[in-house]
C-alpha cells in the first residue's frame, strides 16, 4: 500500500531510497540489541557495537572541522561575491545547511547516548 503511494510522497527518488535506509540500519541495530540481551552478548554483537561506536566517534571527530571549513566557504562566498545576488543566496545556504547538518549529527549524538545511559 505505501509503495503505491510512493510518487505522491516522495518526487524525489533520493529522498524515498535514504529514508529507506534510514529506517533499515534502526532496525538493525534495534535487533542487535535485542539479541545481545537475549543471548547474552555474543563476540560478533560485541564486536559490531565496538564497530559502530568507533565510527561514532570518528564522524564526530571529522564533523566539527568540517563544518568550520563549510562555514568559512560560505563567509567567504558571501562576503567575495561583489553584488552578485546568486553567490549571496549560495553562501547562505552553505552557511545553514552546513550548521543544521552539524547540528544533526551533535543530536544524534545527544539521542544515542541518552539511550546508551537508559539501557545501562
């Protein structure tokens, strides 16, 4: 039924293809822990959590300085654009997109780990 809905909902087939894989990727990692509590941490669950929080860490890593070299494109975009009224709107959507995208990412973060702490 949804998927005969799908152009009405999604024009674009990008949007529709990542909330797909959104929606999988929590699924799996909602079943990994629930068979890790079920069956008592296993050595292939310990080891695709340990997985999964080193590449938290890491985008969190690579995630500040890159929103700090994003945000001085935009800056920078706005401020060398000499009128131009396209280079202003572009810089100002680098500028928001970047920060909003930041933002989601310390979010995420902020959820997982509010989670991590209730589970524990």
């Amino acid at each position: 039924m949804f998927f005969i809905y799908k152009k009405r909902l999604f024009n674009n087939k990008l949007k529709f293809y990542m909330l797909n894989i959104i929606i999988f990727a929590l699924f799996f990692i909602f079943s990994l822990s629930t068979f890790s509590y079920s069956w008592g941490d296993p050595e292939l669950v310990d080891k695709i959590t340990k997985a999964f929080e080193s590449i938290e860490d890491w985008i969190l890593k690579i995630a500040t300085p890159a929103a700090a070299v994003a945000v001085g494109t935009g800056i920078f975009m706005r401020k060398f654009s000499f009128g131009d009224e396209e280079r202003i709107r572009m810089g100002k959507k680098i500028i928001n997109g970047s920060l909003f995208s930041y933002a989601f990412i310390l979010a995420i973060d902020l959820i997982l780990s509010a989670i991590n702490s209730l589970i524990s």
